[in-house]
C-alpha cells in the first residue's frame, strides 16, 4: 500500500481556536462539509463569515437579528433585551 498526501479540514472556532471533535477530531474533506457540520449537529454560530464554538457564541456580543425573529438574536438566541449596548462610535 502507497503513501498518499490528502488536505482535508478541520473547523475552529474563530474566537478562542478551539478545535471542534467528538471524542476525536474529524477531518472533511471540504470547508463547506465541515462548517455544515459544526453549524447544524454541534450547534456552532456561523454568521457573517465567522465560525464560533457553543460556549463563545454566548459570550457578551450585540445582538445578531435573527432573519425570521429579528427580536431574537441568531448567534445565541437570546432576546435583544439581553445583550451588551452598542457602543456609538465617534
């Protein structure tokens, strides 16, 4: 049997680097594949280009209006009532 290079991907979470596994890390052989997988099993935030763990999606951020419930945000869920200020920038 033969030796072969392969690139594959992986997803990490683009706020604290956490790789995303099970009890491994899986490997997909496309970003798209692995994004989906992150986003719609593991429940990761995929939003305006970023991919973020379950446990930093829920650290303090403005609201993300959700495109079907613009009063709940569409990173964590949250009402917008719930979430840091917009700070005006000068």
């Amino acid at each position: 049997m033969g030796v072969k290079q392969v690139t594959c991907y992986i997803a990490e979470c683009d706020d604290c680097g956490k790789e995303h596994e099970y009890d491994y890390t899986p490997h997909w052989p496309s970003e798209q594949e692995a994004r989906h997988e992150t986003v719609n099993i593991s429940e990761w935030y995929s939003g305006s280009g970023v991919l973020v763990c379950d446990d930093c999606k829920v650290k303090p951020h403005a609201h993300v209006p959700d495109p079907r419930y613009p009063d709940d945000c569409d990173r964590c869920g949250n009402p917008v009532e719930e979430h840091e200020p917009v700070e005006a920038k000068s």
